[in-house]
C-alpha cells in the first residue's frame, strides 16, 4: 500500500552573496525560491535551475555541497512553526534551502532507502541534513546550527534513482518502504553522538 506526501513547495536557486567572512563575500545557493512552473526537470544532480556552490570533495570523500546524495533536499513544513518560536523570526517558506517543501513525513517516518515516485522521477533517501555555517549566514544566527543538531528538525537529502520532470504541485508517492531500515532521526542521533565525543 503506498503513501502519499504533499508537496507544499518546489525550490530552486543560484549562488548568491549571503554575507561576509573575514571580510571576504560568501556565496551561496541557500536561497531558494518557490518555482513558477507547473513541471521541472530532475537530473541525477538536482532540479534545473538550481545551483550549488562548494561542490568539491572534501578528505573524507564526502561531497560538500550537492552530488548524487544530496541531489535534493526535503523539508517538512510542519517545523517551521517549531523553528519559528524557538529563534523568534518570521521565516517564509523556503528559508532553511530546501528544494522540497512537503507536508505528512518528517524524520521518524522516512527511513534511509525509501524510495518515493515524484511525477517521471525516482527518488531514494540518502542521509541526514547537516547544519552548517551558511545557514547561520543566511539566517543571521549562529544558535541555528547548534540547535538543529539539537533538536534534530533538520530535514533530509534524496538521491535520484530515475530522472524526469516532476510537478511543483500535487503529491508524491512512497513506492518502497525500508521499515527495517534506520529512520533519518536516527541518523541524525547517531551523527550528533559521534560529534559530541570528538
């Protein structure tokens, strides 16, 4: 039996001075905007028309920024009242970056290799989001980094299985459930263990 999760917004952006460091411009991409649309294409990097910056290797072999595991980037409506009240900003949709905007799952619900139907794509998620300083930039305070570790409404990353043009509006169908599977708060809890030892 499927599931279908609503999709509340559709994002894309292009790099962007969101600030200064050291009194060097930061550039970024975190500053999405909802589409105007009724389809876009997905590749297995993303939605056209959205771009990353920071996108090399890091030692680790970790990508940074974007790359097949962080193609796209899912957030669940339901928290920005959470968000909202605990840093006392008006945050509009889509202020934390996210691609995806969407309504019903959250980060106890998904586990990591659900497979979701999007209009012609396929989507498999992949991992956690992790806070980073471009976020604080962008929405002018250090405490959210710290806090989305915390409190864990952090959102997650999707890896394309199948490309193709999705609907801005509309649902998305979860095709194949990973019930075994860790869930992606449990991913999270496991990552923000490991920091707190280091």
């Amino acid at each position: 039996m499927s599931t279908l999760i609503s999709i509340v917004s559709v994002n894309v952006g292009q790099p962007e001075v969101i600030g200064g460091s050291k009194s060097k411009p930061v550039r970024s991409g975190i500053r999405k905007r909802p589409v105007d649309q009724p389809t876009v294409l997905l590749t297995s990097i993303g939605l056209v028309g959205d771009h990353q910056v920071e996108t090399h290797i890091k030692p680790s072999g970790k990508q940074l920024h974007g790359g097949p595991d962080k193609a796209v980037y899912v957030f669940p409506a339901d928290h920005y009242v959470d968000w909202r009240a605990q840093l006392g900003l008006d945050l509009p949709l889509p202020s934390f970056g996210e691609n995806l905007t969407v309504e019903w799952i959250n980060e106890e619900r998904a586990h990591i290799g659900d497979i979701w139907r999007w209009g012609e794509a396929l989507l498999k998620v992949s991992e956690p989001r992790q806070p980073c300083s471009k976020l604080a930039l962008h929405l002018g305070t250090t405490d959210v980094v710290r806090m989305m570790w915390a409190n864990g409404l952090c959102g997650w990353y999707m890896r394309v299985l199948k490309p193709g043009f999705v609907p801005s509006v509309g649902t998305i169908e979860i095709v194949e459930r990973v019930h075994t599977a860790p869930t992606v708060s449990d991913i999270q809890i496991e990552k923000r263990t490991k920091n707190r030892r280091r």
